[in-house]
C-alpha cells in the first residue's frame, strides 16, 4: 500500500498521530512524503518512529510553486498533492493521499483497492447539493459537478500522468485568484471533479460537522459512536476544529484521544 502526505516541518508531530493510527490495522506500507522544508532531524524523527516502515522523502523546489496563490492557511504544500502524479515515481500506479489531521481507525485496504476504472480519483463530497450548484456557479462550472475534499484522495496515477498539466492548473488558479476559497479544493473540483469517483462520506472522510449533516437528514438511522467504530474508516478533523486544540467542539475526539492514549 502506498499512502501519501505533503507536510512541512510545523507538521510532524501530526503526521505521526496518523502514521500510529494507520499502522494498527495495515503493514506493509510505502509512505511518500512531499515536502520542500524536511530537515535531516525531520526525516529521522519519522524514520526512527517507525522503524519497520519504509518512508521516501521527495525534496520540491519551492520556487517551482511561486506563481500560485497561497495564504497564511492555505500554504503551498496544498498544491504539491496536485501534481503528486508527477512528483512520485512512474513505477507507481495508484496511490492514497490523506491529510495530516485524519485518525484511521480500521483497514485502509478497501479504501485503496477501490476499482477506479478510468476515473482521476475516488474521494468524497462534504456539500449539500445546494451548496454544490452555489459553488459550481462560483467556479464557473457544469452545475452537476461534484464539490471534492481533498483531504482524502485515492489517486489513479497511470491515468493523471496521461492528462495533468501544471500549465493548465496554474492558467486556472490565476484567471479564478479571486473566486478562489479553499484553493486546492475548488481548482481540483473545477479540473477533474468529474473525473472523481464519489465515495461515502461516512466511512472514508467523517467530520463533526458531516455527523450532524447526516443526522438531520436521517434522523430515523443516525450516526453513533458504535456505528462508527464498526463502519468508519477515516475520521478527518478537517477544518478549524481540531481536538488537540482548546476550543474543540465535537464528539469525535474521543478517537484522537484513545489514539494517544494507546502510543504514549
């Protein structure tokens, strides 16, 4: 299995947390990290954490990004799992990109053995479909197309390698500067939105705010923690609330918390 991050070195500590949480159900794994910051005592940090994994560390220039539009919470690394295809070696052929702020908390295998035939990704949607027309319209785009979180995204690399072009991003990034919200997000869903395979939301990308969202609309079969320990797969502390931080709101930290009680 071949899971992938693009970190920067505030971002360590992070993505061990999800390296713990992957590696109580799966082994064998190949960790790609994406980066343009990693000292020496980074990469060893990770490596000796984790001494029966393997990890490959791939070094970007930095200025090769300097062109795209970035703030202070959407930094360049956002745009280094765009052009992941690219970036990894051609003897891959698919690969699992997830967010640093994710907590696995069973198998990750039928998630990566997802049949992805000739779609980009497979990755999930966290809108309502009136807030995917609204942002469609925004984008300047066919109004059936799907909003896609990228914090979880299974990449069909053989079938990106034939169609990505990074001229194409950066003309779309830069003509849409000013529509543009969360950066990487709408620029994905503008260009292979609907070249991703949906996926439920539920099981491979489930947040406090999605829990809610799927409560009310199925209040006669609502999510519960037990569901979820049996059914889940991903629990993604996406956005501002996170449970390492005081204002966390929520009742998914538990599975933060039971992860770091378990590697302490």
């Amino acid at each position: 299995m071949n899971i992938l991050f693009s970190i920067n070195s505030k971002f360590i500590e992070l993505t061990k947390n999800c390296i713990n949480s992957i590696i109580r159900y799966d082994e064998d794994i190949n960790f790609y990290i994406l980066h343009h910051d990693l000292s020496n005592d980074d990469k060893n940090n990770l490596i000796n954490s984790f001494k029966s994994q393997t990890f490959h560390f791939i070094e970007i220039d930095e200025n090769e990004f300097k062109d795209f539009p970035i703030s202070s919470r959407y930094p360049l690394e956002i745009y280094y799992r765009l052009f992941a295809p690219l970036l990894l070696p051609n003897s891959l052929d698919r690969i699992l990109y997830l967010d640093v702020d994710i907590v696995v908390i069973n198998s990750l295998k039928g998630l990566y053995n997802t049949p992805l035939q000739n779609y980009s990704y497979a990755a999930c949607t966290h809108i309502s479909d009136a807030m995917t027309t609204m942002n469609c319209i925004r984008l300047n785009i066919d109004l059936d197309t799907p909003y896609i979180n990228t914090g979880v995204l299974l990449m069909n690399l053989d079938e990106l390698r034939s169609s990505l072009s990074k001229q194409q991003i950066l003309d779309y990034a830069n003509k849409h500067k000013k529509q543009l919200v969360l950066f990487d997000q709408d620029i994905l869903t503008a260009l292979y939105g609907k070249k991703t395979k949906l996926l439920d939301y539920t099981k491979y990308n489930l947040s406090d705010r999605m829990i809610n969202f799927y409560n009310m609309r199925n209040p006669k079969n609502k999510l519960t923690l037990d569901s979820i320990r049996k059914n889940t797969v991903i629990i993604h502390y996406c956005g501002r609330n996170k449970p390492w931080k005081d204002n966390y709101l929520g009742q998914l930290d538990c599975f933060y918390e039971e992860l770091k009680e378990g590697t302490n």
